[in-house]
C-alpha cells in the first residue's frame, strides 16, 4: 500500500492508524500547498480533487477520504480494538463521531486556517468550532478515549484535527487561533494521546 500524506494535515491520523494496526504503507509526501510530490510531480496527476489521505491498494486502486481509509485499516487488523465490528451498536456510535468530527470539527477549521478568505465569515465560524470543542470536553468527562476506555481511530482523527487549534499544551502546525485551555478533559485526552507509542512515532505528529 502507498499512503499519500501531507505533514501537519488530516493524514496525520492515518499515519498512526497505521501504527496501531501494525500494517505497512510506503508513505508518499505532498505538498499540500503547492500540490506537488517529492520529484516535483503534480499531485493531480495521482489525485484529480488535489487533497490528502489517499491510500492506493496492492490492487492498484485507491481509497479517499479519512474516515473511509481509517475504517478500512482498522478492519484489516480487527484484533487492534480501533474499530468495532461492524453491525455493533458501538460501530454505529464510532460512525457517529466520525460524521461528527468530519463535518462540524474539521470543515469548521477551515475558514480559520484560510482567515483573509474568509474575511467576516471568521467570528461565525470560530464560534461555532468553540462551541463544539465545548461539547467534546463534556463528552470526555469520565472517559479516556472517545469512546470510553478504549482508543479509536476516532480518537487518531480529532488528536490531527486538535493540532490545528492554539494552547499552551501543544505546538500546532498550523493556528487557527482556537484556545483550547480551560477544556479540562480534551486537555488530559490530548496528553493521553500524544503520549502513545503510535502517535510519538509518527514524525508529523504533535509531540
């Protein structure tokens, strides 16, 4: 398998999906702003939406969208816990988050991260990612991962979504100038997470 992977993007939780399932992918960088690999080559060529993950098989095809691969290496390793199976009330609660994180977390940090083009848009949509960190921090109360005792890719999903944001307890590579600090419970999950061996050996990772 082959990974396309951006430093500091999304792609980040693939990467230590990988590393808890203990499957191989050879991991091409991008440049995400330019849209280029390593050799100068155009990523379009390899992705016509010009984005990160993609994860191409052994078959030769490919797999978008983060949620989708997270899912697919999970279940390639159904003994690792990071995805319950499928038909579970439990799955459909780790689908929950993963619709969650996908459409209110991540597309809320976008207009932050892209702040001039946005332009007035930036107050509204800063809110409205508070208010939803708000409600994580809630959600963790009393629990060490997001869906209780157990990590999941979730969790590898929000912990690359977190890295965006602005605290004194963690170095983003990007800012999208969200404070994160009087969160308690994201607080300790966070520290719980940047603390695992899957998430320190990952070199883009937040540590």
């Amino acid at each position: 398998m082959k990974l396309y992977h951006a430093a500091g993007s999304c792609s980040q939780a693939i990467c230590i999906v990988l590393q808890e399932t203990g499957l191989n992918a050879e991991i091409i960088n991008v440049d995400a702003r330019r849209h280029l690999l390593n050799d100068g080559t155009s990523y379009y060529r390899v992705a016509e939406l010009g984005y990160v993950p993609l994860l191409q098989l052994d078959d030769g095809t490919f797999l978008r969208e983060g949620p989708v691969i997270a899912q697919y290496l999970a279940d390639q390793r159904p003994e690792s816990g990071l995805a319950p199976a499928h038909g579970t009330m439990e799955r459909y609660r780790l689908l929950e988050w993963l619709n969650f994180l996908t459409s209110e977390v991540h597309k809320g940090f976008i207009p932050l991260l892209y702040a001039v083009a946005a332009g007035k848009y930036v107050d509204t949509a800063r809110s409205k990612l508070e208010s939803r960190y708000e409600w994580i921090d809630r959600q963790l109360g009393g629990r060490q991962f997001l869906m209780g005792r157990d990590f999941s890719i979730a969790d590898a999903y929000l912990f690359a979504l977190t890295g965006w944001g602005k605290a004194t307890w963690m170095k983003s590579v990007y800012n999208a100038n969200i404070d994160f600090s009087s969160h308690r419970h994201l607080q300790s999950w966070y520290e719980r997470v940047r603390d695992r061996p899957s998430v320190q050996s990952v070199p883009s990772a937040d540590v």
